[in-house]
C-alpha cells in the first residue's frame, strides 16, 4: 500500500487556508511524499521546524534534496519497529503543533485494519487507521488537518471512530472538494481538522455518500416483464431476478428495445422488490444489455469506476436500504436515488 497520489499545490493551499490555530512551531506530515503540504504550510509559517517522514526510500531521499533543512526519515508509519526506530519520532516526544495528512486511501471498500484506541480495539480504514495513529503525535496543543476519502464520514467501518473523534477531538468537516484531483485517480475527498477551533462546513454527520467523481448518471430501464417478447435478435435482458450473488445470472430472454439499453460499465440495483446488497451487480465495459423496469444502472466511465461504487454502495448498505420505501413491494426512485449518491438524473 504506497498510494502515491500526492496533493496538488492549489489543493494543500486549500487546506492550509482552513487552519485557525496561530502558534505553531512544528509540523509534520507522516506520508510526506514531495512534500506539498509542507511547502503550503510554510507559506503560512515561514520559520517553523519541518518534519516527515515516508515509507517510500524515493520519496524521502527526493524531498531532502528539494529541502535540505527538514528533518526526514524513512518509517513505515504503520509499523511500530519501525517508528521505534525513527529518530524523528525519538527526538520529539512532546509531539508536533500541526500535523499534516494526506494518507493512502486503498480506495473504497478496500482493507480493513485493526486499530487500538483509546485502549479499545476498533476495526477502521485504512486512511483512517493512519489518522488514529496520527493522534498519538499531536503536542499539548496541537492540532491535525487532513484530508480523507468522504467514506471515512459515513461508511459502518469507520463510524465508531469517527464519533469518538467527533465528541473528544473537536472533529470537523471543512470542505468537501468537488472535482478530479489527483491525476488518475478519482476520490471523494473532504477536508478536516481534529483539536482546532476551525469552522466547521457542515455537519459531522453525512447522510449522503457521495459518488460524484465516479459516475456520470443513472437510468432506469423500460421494459415491462408483462410486455416481453422474446426476440432472437435482440439483447440479453435483465430483469431483478437475474440479479443474484453480486452477478448477472440466469438471463433467458431476448429483448429488441433501443431506448431500455445500457452499455456497460455500469452498475445495476433492483428499482423494486426485497433490496438487498447481494443484488449489486456490475455490466462489463461495452456489454449491451436491456433493461426491464424493476432495475436501475448507474453509467460510470470505467470498469474500476464501477467497482468503486459497487463497493461504496455495498459498504452503505444500511443507508442505500432506507431509500426504499412502500407499503407493499419496496421501491427506491431514481430523484431518491441521485440526491443521495450527488449525481444527476438522465
Ligand atoms: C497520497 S500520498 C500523499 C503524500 C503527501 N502527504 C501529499 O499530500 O502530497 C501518500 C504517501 O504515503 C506514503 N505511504 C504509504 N504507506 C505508508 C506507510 N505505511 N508509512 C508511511 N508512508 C506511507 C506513500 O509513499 C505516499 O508518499
């Protein structure tokens, strides 16, 4: 897990704007990578002691030639030996006045990590698992700005944290940054802050999950099943039942209907029925499918787009389950369904 997306300039500025705290004699960025967020942070405060450190070889050894007067050592954050070994951390057990953080994310959905808190065992992220370890560091008075995956705000692995960073570390959101920014990766990202009196943007508390960097649209299909007609010359039909097992499954039909098709990548839910995460299910990249009118495809631009809000979705499931509402047979709406993912109706 290196994760080398590192943070573009006008975004480390971004976050550096947001910090309230004045008297800061040190700052660290355990992940430092080229260093960004440090060259933000020292526009602010030119004569602070910088440190960082970095499991890349690469990454310290390029920031010291950039830097000669920061202290950098190579330490794998994640591991205790090595940090016992860090003479960064050695030298300053009194800890650090800002810390600064963009941590791998390993993506949505991806590991699950043990994490010891507050001498409690939790089970977290893995930018969360680097945030909580961060803490540790922190100076009397210091405080963290981070950013993170929005997952960290909302999914089931991380809300026991979260909430205990929420009522003893002064958690806050600051910002949600809409838009690409890492090249070649598209994450949801939000800053926060940890220890400061910062302004918070909005509520600690997201009750949407937001997939807006990943997709582009959802349709619903149109095929009423009462209305099939079996077409050898038509496309594959998919219907909620064929959706079983996190896989298109047991598809009998042929269907000739341009307007119920979608070409994959793509993601498909049930529109109505017994929701349930199993029926998520992924079309490949230029697969052509038809759609009855009990499924809804969320258009995402790759493959690995698609697996990312499978697994968001899935990690959400308690959330994506009240969407669906009804007295009979259940039913989520497309409006219900874009307002809570942030993307657009088509
Ligand atoms: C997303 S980049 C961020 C770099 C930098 N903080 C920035 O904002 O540009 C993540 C960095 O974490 C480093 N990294 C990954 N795993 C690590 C670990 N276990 N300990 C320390 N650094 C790690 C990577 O080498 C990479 O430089």
């Amino acid at each position: 897990m290196i994760d080398s997306y590192y943070t573009p300039p006008d975004l480390a500025s971004r976050l550096i704007n947001h910090i309230r705290k004045k008297d800061i004699s040190s700052i660290i960025d355990f992940c430092i990578g080229d260093g960004e967020l440090i060259r933000a942070a020292l526009k602010k405060w030119p004569s602070t002691k910088c440190f960082g450190t970095d499991i890349s070889d690469a990454a310290v050894l390029n920031v010291k030639s950039l830097h000669p007067n920061w202290e950098l050592d190579r330490c794998d954050f994640l591991d205790e030996n090595s940090l016992d070994q860090s003479n960064i951390i050695i030298n300053n057990r009194n800890g650090f006045d800002l810390i600064l953080l963009n941590p791998p994310f390993s993506c949505i959905g991806g590991s699950i990590h043990n994490v010891r808190f507050k001498g409690e065992d939790f089970k977290s992220s893995t930018a969360m698992k680097f945030l909580v370890e961060s803490i540790k560091y922190l100076s009397k008075n210091g405080c963290l700005y981070a950013i993170m995956p929005i997952s960290v705000a909302y999914s089931q692995k991380d809300k026991k944290i979260w909430d205990i960073l929420v009522s003893d570390y002064k958690l806050s959101i600051l910002e949600i940054p809409y838009g690409n920014h890492f090249k070649n990766c598209t994450p949801n990202i939000i800053f926060i802050s940890l220890n400061d009196d910062s302004k918070p943007l909005i509520t600690t508390k997201l009750k949407k999950i937001s997939i807006n960097g990943y997709s582009s649209s959802i349709f619903r299909g149109k095929v009423s099943m009462c209305d099939v007609k079996n077409n050898a010359d038509g496309r594959p039909l998919i219907h909620s039942t064929n959706l079983r097992n996190n896989q298109i499954e047991g598809l009998s039909l042929n269907v000739q209907n341009k307007l119920s098709e979608l070409k994959g990548p793509a993601v498909l839910i049930p529109r109505v029925g017994n929701p349930n995460p199993n029926k998520i299910c992924i079309i490949p990249k230029n697969k052509i499918y038809v759609l009855s009118d009990c499924v809804l495809g969320i258009k995402t631009k790759t493959l690995k787009d698609a697996k990312a809000v499978k697994s968001c979705l899935i990690e959400n499931w308690n959330d994506m389950n009240d969407l669906y509402k009804g007295t009979g047979a259940r039913y989520i709406t497309i409006e219900r369904l874009s307002d809570f993912l942030g993307i657009k109706k088509s």
